[in-house]
C-alpha cells in the first residue's frame, strides 16, 4: 500500500501513470572485450607462474591494478567474465536436449512410421468384486489410446483379439512396442520361441519391439498414459462390476481421441488392415523383430537364450538388435541418447529361427 501511495503522490487516480516499466536497465554496459582478454591472459600466467598458486577473481583483479590499468572492473565482473568465457575450474552439468521421439527406431524419429504402445495394469480389485486387469495401448506420435478392462487375467490370446480389434479399426502401425512380459514376448525358458503376440505382429507386418527390462525413458508414453487411466477413471469414479469400469473407461477414450483430434490428424499415416488376410499359426514366421538390450562388463548380451558377444568395447550400452528371419541375420547398432543420430554397426551375426511346430 505504501508503494502505490508513494507511486500516486497526492494525485487523483485517473491522472496517475500506472503503466509498469521493465526492471533492467535501458543501457546495458558490457566489458571492453580488450579487459576480457585481459583477464583470461592473466588467469593463464597466475596459473602458472604465481607464487602462491592463486589465480582466482581476487588474485588477477590485483594484477591488473600492479599493470597500472585505469579502470579496474570488480571481483564480481571478473568472476562473470571467467563463467561466461568457460574457464571456471568448476563445470556445470550441461543440459543437453532431449532427443526426439522414437530416436532408437530411426523410421519413427523422422516420422515415417507409426508406434503403438501396449502395456497392461494389474492389481486393480473391486471391493466384494473379482480382480480387474486392464490392457492399455497409446500411440507414439498421434497419441491414439485405447483401453481394454477385464474381469480376469489377461493373456496371449486375449492381447492377440484386441490387438486385431484395434488395428481393424485404426489401420497398422509400422511398429508396436512391448515391455518383455511373457504375455507380449512368449515363454523365456526356452531359446528361439516367438509368442503368440510376436507372430501375429509379423503375419500382418508390424515390426515387434521389445524394449530393454528395468530402463528408463522407454515406456515413458505408455506409462504415463497408464496413470492417467488410473486417475481419471479407476480412482474418479465407484465401480461395483467390471461392466460400470468398461463404461467409464470407454468414454474417457472417446473423449481423450477427440481431445487429441488434431495431433491424431498430423500422425503418421497408418496402414490399411489387410481384407483377405488370415492368421496360420503354424506358418514360418517372417519379417523383422528388434529387442533394445544393454550390453554387460564383457560386451554381451542375451537375445532369444542365446548370448552374443556384441563389442568388448562397447560395456554397459544401449543396443539394438534387429533380427531379419528372412535375411537369417542379427545387426547390433550402437545407441546414445546424446548423440541419437549416429547409430553405427556393431556386428552382424547369422541366425535360423528352427522351423517347429507352435504349439497353443
């Protein structure tokens, strides 16, 4: 109150100034780029040559007054010039950006592609009711989501029927990703077995990815997508069946889908399901499948119960191994979320899927 007082100074209000000015200074008044110089020469020879070791703001400030400089600047200006110009002995994180999304698939990065995302939400109970498992799935760049809520644990055979549901509908992605739970990627106690989601994935042509276990950044999109399911249906509303969390979860779909309408319009476009196309489990599988994996101390890493020695080089690092059945090949390519362009070969190994009958 006191400011504005003093700002009206006995005026009527309609003839004061309100109008706020800006709080930095209409003339900004930098350092002679000579001093600049000037100090990081001195900064150098203190390092070197002094006597006592100091060569900080202080130290090259009464250096300058031993030179007889006219205008000394102060310790402060001396230490804004050091930090600007980078020759601090402490460093700074630097805070690179992010690389875009999809970088580890590089048709999706440049938005060529498509990438769904499926994820299942377990735990969930009804109170004096069954368990209720929910099957989640959203769109990399379109954000297109989908939900299915079931009474019951949620299988291969059920992710496969929704899956043909939703891409029936929608049109085929280039790519759809999955965490490594057995229901997505098939028992893991035998080597070169394909599950019953990774074979219908390549019967209609899209690539399967499974993404490395306990990583972050990955999953981000799906994960998210997953609380907020949680928080604006399974905790909004009271369900007493499984029918009422259907009911709530399909309008909030809908809703969200005509939310997103102009992102889903700008994704890339889908493919058209295949009319006349049918599904022969017993078929050799073919096309692609790409698992994100990390190498281990010795460059290693375990694909399909086989281990592969990738680069001895190459420790602790992110990889993805794209395995073509028809080619009968692995590629392992290096991956830096610092540099997400520059994806180069590691290795390239042979590979036959055995030709055994599925067994359901």
């Amino acid at each position: 109150m006191q400011y504005w007082l003093a700002r009206a100074q006995d005026q009527r209000l309609d003839r004061v100034d309100w109008e706020d000015r800006l709080p930095i200074p209409h003339r900004i008044q930098r350092t002679d780029a000579v001093i600049e110089d000037l100090v990081l020469q001195l900064r150098r020879e203190l390092m070197q040559t002094s006597d006592l070791g100091f060569y900080g703001a202080e130290a090259i400030q009464e250096a300058l007054r031993q030179r007889g400089l006219a205008a000394v600047p102060s310790v402060r200006t001396i230490g804004r010039i050091l930090e600007r110009c980078g020759a601090l002995d402490g460093r700074q994180r630097v805070r690179r950006p992010p690389p875009p999304r999809g970088w580890y698939l590089p048709p999706v990065a440049q938005r060529r592609a498509e990438l769904d995302s499926f994820d299942l939400v377990e735990g969930l109970v009804i109170k004096t009711g069954p368990q209720v498992e929910v099957l989640n799935g959203v769109s990399l760049h379109g954000g297109l989501v989908v939900s299915w809520p079931y009474a019951a644990s949620i299988t291969a055979k059920i992710v496969t029927q929704a899956l043909l549901e939703h891409w029936r509908l929608w049109g085929l992605p280039g790519y759809a990703q999955f965490d490594n739970d057995t229901v997505f990627q098939g028992p893991h106690q035998y080597a070169d077995v394909l599950g019953r989601v990774t074979r219908l994935c390549l019967s209609v042509g899209v690539v399967p990815v499974f993404v490395p276990p306990r990583e972050m950044g990955f999953q981000a999109m799906i994960e998210s997508y997953n609380g907020q399911w949680q928080s604006k249906v399974w905790a909004r509303f009271f369900h007493d069946s499984v029918t009422t969390v259907q009911q709530h979860s399909q309008r909030y779909v809908l809703a969200l889908r005509q939310h997103r309408a102009d992102r889903l319009q700008a994704a890339p476009r889908r493919r058209p399901f295949p009319q006349e196309w049918r599904l022969n489990w017993q078929a050799p599988p073919q096309g692609r499948l790409i698992y994100l994996r990390r190498t281990d101390a010795q460059g290693e890493l375990e694909l399909l119960g086989h281990s592969y020695l990738v680069d001895r080089h190459w420790l602790h690092r992110l990889v993805r191994a794209e395995v073509d059945l028809r080619r009968t090949h692995i590629r392992f390519y290096a991956l830096r979320r610092r540099e997400p362009a520059k994806q180069s070969l590691l290795k390239e190994v042979p590979y036959h899927l055995p030709n055994r009958r599925f067994q359901d």
